[in-house]
C-alpha cells in the first residue's frame, strides 16, 4: 500500500517537473498525473479490506479520492496550457 502511494506521488513530483514548452513534456505530464490518479483510485477502492488496523490520514478513503481527483484536475489543465 505505501510503495503505491509513494509511486504516485512521485509520478506528480516528476510530472510537475516537465517542460510545459514542448508537446513531449506535456505529454509526458498528463500521462505521469493520470497514472497517480488511477493508483490513488486503485488504493482508495482497496485500501479499507487490506488493512487490519485504522488507516493512517494518508491512506483514508476520502483523501485519496481527493488525490485522485487532484490528479485528473492537473491532467487536464495541462490540456488547457497546451491549447
């Protein structure tokens, strides 16, 4: 469960590092971002039946659905830088 939140993150910290000057770059970010949304989506749909104890704040449903959405907002913005 950590190692998928952490990959996630580090999908938006690579993301967010992307050139916004080339096609490629933006790209590649819209890709990373809606990536971390899926992975935020699979860990909030799983999360409560895998853990045997109180999720810490991180792995709470409803944070990670607002990651998750997060992440899409982001993805599409760049659609709206690009254009």
């Amino acid at each position: 469960m950590c190692c998928l939140f952490n990959l996630a993150a580090f999908q938006s910290q690579v993301a967010a590092v992307q050139s916004q000057e080339s096609d490629e770059g933006l790209k590649l970010a819209a890709k990373l971002l809606q990536t971390a949304s899926g992975i935020f989506t699979y860990l909030k749909a799983n999360v409560m039946g895998a853990l045997q104890q109180e999720p810490t704040p991180d792995l709470n449903p409803e944070v990670l659905g607002t990651l998750s959405s997060l992440m899409l907002a982001e993805a599409q913005e760049i659609f709206v830088i690009k254009v």
